[in-house]
C-alpha cells in the first residue's frame, strides 16, 4: 500500500502539490500501515521519499544513502575499528560533485549550485546516520568556506568553486593549541615583507581536513598590530608542517606549524574587524550543523536499539514488554522528535534572517547545546535497554556511543553557548516586536545572507516574536504544566532576578541558562508541531520530558549554594509534577515507538 501511494505521488504531484499529496498519505497511511507514517518525520533510508523541490537535490540524497548502504554495515564499522581513512566516500563526493552542488554560491557555480540551509540540513542528517568521520569531513569544509565566500577576495572565491567541483575539502584553522578557540589571544602572526608580502609563522591545533585541504582559512593577526587577519594555506607548501592527527579516529585532526609560510595579497580574506566578524559569523553557520549530526546518530541508534529489543526475549516476555523498557523508549523518542522539531524551525529563521531580523543568533546557540546534549540524553536512555549490546563491536551503537559525546564539546563549550544565550533573555521575556510570519523554508534558493551577516555584535539589541502564542495555540495538560513554569520563571526574572555579583557565578547563571534555554526550544518545538501536524499524543508526552527537564534544572538552582532565600522559595514553586496519562502513553508506545520495530536496519 505504501509503495503505491509513493509511486503515485511522484507520477501525478510535481511541485507545490507534493505538500498536500504528502499528506493524504499520511493520512492513508496511518489508517493500514503506522510504519510509514512515522517515517514521514524520522529519517529511514529504507522508506527515503521525501519531497524535493528538484531531480539534483533528490539523487544527491538518494545516491549518499546507496553508497552506504552498499558499503554496508560490516565495512562501515571495520573502516571505523581500523580507523581507516575515508577515501572511498571522498571519491564518491567528487564522481557525484555533491559538495560542488550543495556547497557553492550560485553565482560561483553552475546550475543547481546553492548554499541551501534545508537541503543541507537533509545531508547533515543522512552522512551524520552512517557516522560521525563521514559528517566531520563536510562540516569542517563548511567551517573553511565560511571565511572565503564572506570575503571580498574574489580569485580566492573562483579558486574555491574550482577546488569544489574537483571534489576537494576545506579546513578552517581558527583554533589553537594554548588558546583553544579564543581568537582574542591567536599566537598566528603575519610578518611584513619590504615587497609587500607576508610571512606567517604559528601553529593550529585540532584542525579538520588540515592534512588534504588546498584551502585552509587560517585567522592570525599582522605582526606587532592588533589587526586581525584571514588569509588561505596550501596543506602542500614545503612551509606547511604537518605535525600529526592528534585524535585516534578515522578523521584526521591535524595539528600544523606554518614556518615562514608565504602570504600574498590574493591569499588575504579579510583584515580587521570584518576578519573578526568573519570568524564568529562562520561559527554562528558551522555550530548550527552540530545539532544534526546528534539527530542522525540518534536515529540510527533507536532503530537497532528497538529491534533488537523487541525481537529479544528475557524471563518468559519480550523486553520491549517491560515497563521501565517502555518508559524509557518513549522517551528516547519524544526526545528525539523535539530535537528534530526544534532543529528544522530553526533552519526557517536563518532562511529568513536579514540585518532586520537576527533571531537566528538566538536559535543557533540553542541548536548546538540543547539538540546535541538531548543526543546524549537519548543515547543513554536507549544504553539502558540494551546494555552490553551497546558495546559489542558490530553494532553502530558502540559507534553511537563514542562519538554522540563529541558533540556538546565542538565549536564552543554547552558552556559557552549557554553564556551567549543568557544575553537574549531581557528582549525574549519583556521586549518583544512584531514581525511577519515564518512559514516552512524549504524552498530551493541560495542563503545569500549567512555570507553577509554584518558586524558579529549587538546581540543585547536583537528583539524577538512573543512566545506566548506558540504555547497558548495548545490546550494540553503538560503544555499548561510547563506554561505555569515558565510564568514562575518570568516572576523570578522580576522579583528575584540574580544581582551584580550572582552574575559573575558562572556556576548560578549556567543552570539559569539552561531554564530558559528550555522556554526557547519548547516555543519553537510548538511552531512547528503545527506546522507538521503532530499528533497531539506525541507533543503532550513531549511536554511530559519538558516539565519533568523544568523541574530539574529548578532544583539544581535551587540547590546552587549561590542562589539567596528569595530565589530559593520561588524556584521550589518551579517544580511540577507532569500529568499522567496512561491511555496516551500507551498509544505513543503503541503507534509510535513500537511501530519502528524492524523498519529499518542497514545493509551487511
């Protein structure tokens, strides 16, 4: 029945008509077949027929799911254990120019060329799914070209278009080995020449690609000055020291040494203020991914987690007959949900973004540290039910497990970002502004203002849509629960708001960050269970986490010896107990979770 529905909507439903065809089949569907209904939103390559706006998009799609596919599972993780380098997939992106065609500017390249945040977003999740090495390697070129398609350097933007269609990677050589990623203290220096060249002379550290890279954007400043600079390496050049990969991986991490490395004007990005800009709006792009890579892990993992323990039986009864088994698959899947709910409605605000609507700034951060620790979170909940499966050497969870932790800790700390996400919380809860409707973003163009967000600054400044909408749209028992939270929390900011000297406990503000980091991800969560259509079962069982998570992080700073009696009294309020419903729970278990059993799992 499935298959039909499929075959007939590619046949009878080009174009805008998809969206409505798309779900009559959902609708169909769940009438004779719950497995397919649910693979509409969780990704399954065995059922991978989602709509694309174009033949290009589609077979890149379909292409990287066959190439793994038939590499199989027993490759896949022998690459991995051998830590194998992976130039079967790199000569599989450079037959199929798949880095070309979703990583090139339109105007660089040739038809079908963009940098299309929702396609791109589909690839994070499909090379993510398979392991973590193949998504690394895109990513860290999505991190090298942030600088070069944000420069005015136009050969080096024609050179990179040519690199990319050859099927080369890229590499962004921002952090290093004393400072980490604190480019306020970059040791890189570029030296004068009397001709009007430069020397550099540094090193960098953790640096992805760095040992194929044609291109590495590499941040320094001009000698003895406090000028910033971005300017390209050659990993080739005699200058070049490759030094080592200083992780035991299938991924190379270099570190490299430039000594008197050769710098010309046609190799310079940027200078000044606008390198400075450059390097923190290419992270504002690059940490967004993150979140994806934990989304496609996660999904992979539930699917051999579920099958193994509903065809696994113990004591007279299939595990999955447990209870505590049941508890804990739901909620490895609402959370699951959530993270992909969240991750594609933030892909709509910075499709939207412009110099006039920056709230992306706000959803990004957001991105990198809620969706990549819920991935763990996930992950832990699905090694409960498996247990010693998870570390057995031919299962993707034992990779899972690994590298799911990696996540959290790249591109800037959970700590980090929370700290940035605390500057927007005056505007989100007391200053909020009108602005247009965002609808669903998945239309094929390029994102010409990720390359052209201006000056990295003034977030105290950046103003957001009133919450409150998003929440009151549903009349569900967990979202009212998590609404009272959120109005003790906004009292809280009010009358018992941490003073000057609480302010600088990074300990007190980082559990305050997490509060109302949670607000911000159940907001946009709701906007786009509307716009999906979620059951409202799943989105009440997702707010049941939500409330539960409220609680938590209450008492944590409740318990902070920092927080003063006032606060305390008020966060005791904070704490919820979520409404139980046992006839909801048993049908997300039922038509939900249950119904993944042996959906998928990938070739041998």
């Amino acid at each position: 029945m499935g298959e039909t529905l499929l075959e007939y909507r590619r046949i009878i439903c080009p174009g805008s008509r998809i969206s409505l065809f798309r779900r009559l089949c959902t609708f169909i569907l769940s009438l004779t077949d719950t497995n397919q209904e649910v693979a509409f939103l969780l990704l399954n390559p065995k059922l991978h027929d989602r709509p694309y706006p174009d033949e290009d998009s589609r077979e890149i799609m379909r292409r990287t799911i066959d190439f793994f596919e038939s590499k199989g599972k027993v490759k896949l993780k022998e690459d991995d254990r051998e830590r194998v380098w992976y130039d079967d997939f790199l000569q599989f992106v450079r037959d199929n120019e798949i880095f070309y065609k979703l990583l090139t500017p339109d105007q660089y390249g040739e038809s079908g060329c963009r940098w299309d945040t929702w396609r791109n977003c589909e690839f994070n999740e499909i090379l993510a799914f398979y392991g973590l090495h193949y998504w690394y390697t895109w990513q860290v070129s999505i991190l090298g070209l942030g600088p070069i398609w944000m420069s005015q350097n136009e050969k080096a933007k024609r050179r990179a278009a040519k690199l990319l269609k050859e099927g080369h990677v890229f590499a962004f050589g921002l952090s290093e080995r004393e400072h980490g990623a604190d480019i306020y203290s970059t040791g890189m220096a570029l030296t004068p020449q009397p001709d009007g060249t430069y020397r550099a002379n540094g090193e960098k550290y953790y640096i992805g690609n760095g040992n194929i890279a044609e291109m590495v954007s590499t941040f320094g400043r001009i000698a003895g000055t406090d000028e910033y600079v971005f300017f390209v390496a050659n990993y080739k050049h005699k200058n070049y020291e490759l030094v080592k990969n200083i992780i035991n991986s299938q991924s190379y991490v270099a570190d490299f040494v430039l000594r008197d490395y050769p710098v010309t004007e046609d190799d310079i990005l940027s200078r000044g203020s606008k390198a400075w800009d450059d390097a923190l709006n290419t992270v504002n792009v690059g940490k967004y991914n993150l979140g994806w890579a934990s989304i496609g892990i996660c999904t992979h993992a539930f699917y051999e987690s579920i099958n193994h323990a509903a065809n696994r039986r113990l004591y007279g009864i299939y595990v999955t007959d447990f209870p505590h088994v049941k508890q804990l698959f739901v909620d490895a899947y609402t959370r699951l949900v959530a993270m992909k709910l969240f991750a594609l409605r933030a892909a709509d605000y910075m499709r939207v973004a412009s110099p006039d609507d920056r709230r992306y700034l706000l959803y990004n951060p957001t991105m990198k540290m809620k969706v990549t620790t819920q991935g763990e979170e996930v992950i832990n909940l699905l090694w409960d039910v498996i247990a010693a499966k998870g570390f057995e050497n031919d299962t993707y969870f034992e990779m899972a497990a690994r590298d799911i932790r990696a996540l959290p800790k790249l591109e800037g700390t959970v700590h980090v970002n929370i700290a940035l996400i605390n500057k927007f919380i005056p505007n989100y809860f007391f200053n909020p502004q009108q602005y247009p409707e965002v609808s669903r973003q998945d239309q094929p163009q390029h994102d010409r203002f990720l390359f052209d967000q201006g000056p990295a600054r003034g977030l105290g400044r950046i103003r957001f849509h009133d919450y409150a909408p998003a929440y009151d749209h549903y009349d569900l028992p967990n979202v009212h629960l998590f609404k009272e939270q959120i109005a003790l929390f906004k009292e809280f900011l009010v009358s018992a708001a941490p003073n000057e000297e609480q302010q600088k406990d990074t300990d007190l503000m980082l559990t305050l960050g997490e509060i109302f980091t949670l607000v911000v991800y159940g907001q946009l969560i709701l906007e786009n269970a509307v716009i999906y259509d979620i059951d409202t079962d799943v989105i009440d069982q997702i707010f049941d986490f939500m409330v539960r998570d409220f609680s938590k992080f209450a008492l944590q700073l409740y318990s902070k010896p920092g927080s003063t009696p006032a606060q305390a009294d008020r966060l005791k309020e904070m704490i919820r107990r979520p409404a139980m419903d046992t006839e909801r729970f048993k049908r997300v278990w039922r038509d939900r979770v249950l119904a993944l059993k042996d959906t998928y799992e990938m070739n041998p």
